[in-house]
C-alpha cells in the first residue's frame, strides 16, 4: 500500500501540486488521470522519489519513504519496478542484458538462473527470441513489453508506469492495459498508472484520481467516472469528438 | 558569477557521490575496461596520427631556422624530444581528447538523461553517477598516460622518417640530440599532467551530460559547454602543473 498524504510541490514560484491526499492499494490499478500539465508525471515522480515533495508524507505500507536517507530509499527501491513514457531501455544493452540489469545488481544469482528469469519475464510479456536484440531494433510495442518485462524481473511490489499507451496505437494500447493489469493482480502488486488515455481509464481503472492543476479533484473508479458530476473531469472525459459524439446519441 | 559558483559546487557534489565505493565491483570493473576501449584504445588512431605529423614538423621547422654554422644539428633531435614531452604529446593531445572523448562523454550521458535512462537506474536504486562516471574518471585517468608515452614515441618517429626522407639533417645528429641532456623527470612530468587533464576532460564532460536538460538541443549545447570547459580547465591546470613541478 501506498499513502500520500497532504503533498505539496513547487518549481520556483510554481505550486506545481496542492495538498494531494491519495491512498493506492495492492492488487489494484490506480490510475493518476488529467490533463497535459496537470501535475501528473510530478506526483508520479515524487512517489518514487525523482522529485523531492516540499511538504507532506509518502508512506510505502509502515515506512515514511520521504524521510529516509538515499541509502535507505535503496532499500524500497529494490521492491520497485518503473514503466517510463518512452521506456528508458539501456541503448547500449541487448533486451536480455536490459532485464538483467537488476539482477546484476541486487541479485546473487547465477547466470543461469538469472536467464532463466529473463526468459520467464519475456514470456510473460508475451515476447520470444527478442533476447539479443538492441532496444533500437524493436517497435515501440515490443520496447514497453520488454519496459514491463525489466520492471517485474525482481518480482516488484510497487509498479509505476508513466504513460504506457503514449504513442502506441489503439489495439496495442489495450494489450499494454490488459498485460499491466494481469501482472498487477497476479502478484498483488500496487500499480499506479499516469494516463490520460481514456480507453485504459475504462479497461483497467480500478482506482483513479483526477488531477487538475495541481489539485486532486475526484477519486473513484471505472464504473462511476462517467457521472462523476466534477465539470473539469467531465471536460476531460469528454474531450475527444468521438465521445461527445457518444454522450449526445445517448442523451 | 554566482552560477559559474553554483555549478563548481554541483559539480563537487557530483564528484562527491562518484567516487563512492561501487555496488558491485565485478561491473565496475566490466564497465572500466568497455570505457578503457571506448575512450583510450579508440583514440589511439588520430592521436598515432597528429603525432606522426606533428613530430616530422617539429623536425623540419626547427631544422630549417638552425642556420647558424655554429650550433650544432644535433640540437634538432633536442628540441624536437623537449617539445614533444614537454607540451605537445600531453597538453596538445589533451586538448585534441577534450574534444573527441569529452563530447561522446557528454552526449552518451546527456542523452541517457533525456530519456530518462539515467532515471530508471535511479529508481532501480542503483547509483548511476557511481555506475556510469566511475569508471570513464578512472579508466582515462590510468591508461591516458600510456597514451601520452605513445604519442612522444610516436612524435620522435615522425621526426626520424622525415629525416630519411628528406636527410634535411643525418640521423645520427638526429639520435645524439634525441640522447642529449635527457632528464626521465619530463617524462613523469607530462605523464602527471596527462593523468591530471584526463580526469578535467572525464569528469567535466559528465558532469555536463548528468545535468544536461532541454532534449537534444540540450545535449547539444552541454557537450559543447564539456568541451569549452575542459579545454580552458586543462590550460589552467597546465599552468599550475608546471609551475609545482618545473619551477
């Protein structure tokens, strides 16, 4: 479980995020919804610790993760996995190498054992015979599965992924979606997802909280986030044409 | 003024969090030797070359203004061996390093930055700076040296083929100049000043490429700040340098 509670964030002048008071629980996709430059991608980053919060708490289950020291973050961090937006793969490493990467470090692993994992992880991202290529040599699908397949490779508890579907196509957004989601409930991970993907609002929200401008507005889930009755969210849902489209037919 | 200071001081910071001990010395290690290769064997092309060039010049320039029937010829092998150790094969050719390694220093960490690479280390709770600066500082800074030894051997060379070519001078003044008045001390002289301006030209150029911001522009604009940076940091320390140990 995750707890935030009263985070606030400024760059400069800036309050960038107000007195955020969320709480994400295992076994559920969380997702941070709202719109470009709402504050999402800073309240992701400060829950992992990229950005430093000026105030508040961040609690990963009993531990104040905000409070502990760099080399006691070291600790949680390791129980972390990261999906980044453009999927951040090592380009001087092979796909293997790339998920292995943790291993080398926090693991004693053998090498054997160490390809073995890599290879269960691939598959369970549904890739095969992809081990020895460059991240360069992938489509921009494949290098997200092999993103989620590095994030798993330590069996993380907390997984982050920074707008997954950004750049996908529809079809292979779903499956991105539906692979977080599988994982997610598999291994009772806490998944907190940063979209502003509607569809995967709809697919996989089990927890969401709209942000907008800094302050979080609404908390719900995908059965309820269409009568919401919060008009910024609204907006936001029904931005595109299709939907507006949509909501007028049934109206 | 006060950015040039805020900048030395995050740049200590840095150095600070560098040179810590590695996660796991294996990769450390591995890591040194793939740096050894990419900064160090890789250079040894256009270094061999310049100093070829640069050595058979030496010899024509200082032999063509020695008219004088009373100094002896054997004073070109001389002067030509005092530059070469002296200046060229460790200031030149550092200067010539700032920009080829310091600019693939700063964009390889710049763009790592950028996207986000360095981040995803981060958040494996790996130490990133440790990681990927650690073992550029150290492996430039052992094996740049050696690089220095070749390039003065390399220079003495350029100098004897232009005398076989062109007898501008015979080659036994060439060599009893080259054995004149040979003080080793330059030697390890211009091997410390190598040593001191490799570490300049490694750890100012990640520095750059660790804070680089902005896309690729970003990069742009700090691999090319690496290279201004180092380039006036290694005059300044020549400077220095020389006046510690040849003063």
């Amino acid at each position: 479980m995750i707890k935030v509670t009263d985070l606030n964030k400024h760059f400069g002048e800036q309050q960038v995020l107000h007195n955020i008071n969320i709480t994400y629980n295992p076994g559920e996709c969380s997702l941070i919804i709202g719109a470009s430059g709402s504050g999402k991608t800073v309240l992701l980053k400060s829950l992992v610790g990229l950005h430093k919060i000026d105030s508040g708490e961040i609690w990963y289950n009993n531990i104040q993760f905000n409070a502990l020291s760099f080399k006691d973050k070291k600790e949680i961090r390791k129980e972390i996995g990261m999906l980044f937006q453009g999927s951040a793969l090592f380009d001087f490493a092979t796909v293997e190498e790339n998920i292995k990467f943790p291993m080398d470090f926090f693991t004693n692993w053998s090498n054997k054992e160490k390809l073995n994992r890599v290879n269960f992880c691939l598959e369970r991202v549904d890739l095969k015979n992809v081990n020895n290529l460059l991240p360069s040599e992938l489509s921009g699908g494949m290098q997200k599965r092999v993103g989620i397949a590095r994030a798993i490779a330590l069996n993380p508890k907390y997984l982050f992924c920074d707008e997954p579907n950004s750049g996908l196509d529809p079809q292979t957004s779903i499956l991105i979606d539906q692979l977080i989601s599988e994982i997610t409930k598999e291994y009772n991970i806490t998944t907190i997802i940063n979209t502003h993907d509607m569809n995967s609002v709809m697919e996989i929200g089990d927890h969401i909280g709209f942000i907008h401008k800094g302050h979080l507005l609404w908390e719900g889930n995908m059965d309820n986030v269409l009568k919401s009755g919060c008009k910024e969210l609204d907006n936001f849902v029904f931005a595109s044409g299709m939907a507006r489209k949509l909501k007028s037919t049934i109206q | 003024m006060k950015k040039a200071l805020e900048q030395l001081g995050q740049y200590f910071l840095l150095m600070k969090v560098v040179f810590t001990k590695p996660d796991k010395s294996k990769l450390f290690w591995k890591q040194f030797f793939v740096d050894a290769e990419k900064l160090v064997l890789n250079s040894i092309p256009i270094v061999a070359v310049i100093s070829l060039a640069i050595g058979a010049v030496i010899v024509i320039q200082t032999a063509t203004n020695l008219e004088n029937p009373i100094i002896s010829k054997m004073y070109v092998g001389y002067m030509a061996r005092e530059s070469l150790v002296l200046e060229f094969c460790s200031t030149m050719i550092a200067l010539i390093l700032a920009g080829k390694v310091g600019s693939n220093i700063s964009s390889e960490i710049g763009s790592m930055r950028i996207s986000e690479q360095i981040d995803a280390m981060e958040i494996m709770g790996v130490n990133s700076a440790n990681y990927l600066i650690l073992p550029k500082i150290a492996s430039a800074t052992i094996f740049n040296p050696l690089l220095m030894l070749m390039s003065f051997f390399l220079g003495l060379l350029g100098g004897a083929l232009i005398i076989a070519f062109t007898g501008i001078i015979t080659m036994h003044q060439y060599t009893e100049g080259l054995q004149f008045a040979f003080q080793f001390y330059y030697i390890v002289y211009s091997m410390v000043k190598m040593a001191v301006f490799s570490f300049i030209i490694t750890s100012v150029a990640s520095y750059y490429g660790y804070y680089a911001t902005g896309g690729s522009l970003g990069v742009g604009s700090s691999s090319t700040k690496a290279i201004v940076v180092s380039s006036v940091s290694i005059l300044i320390a020549n400077l220095a340098i020389t006046q510690i140990m040849l003063n």
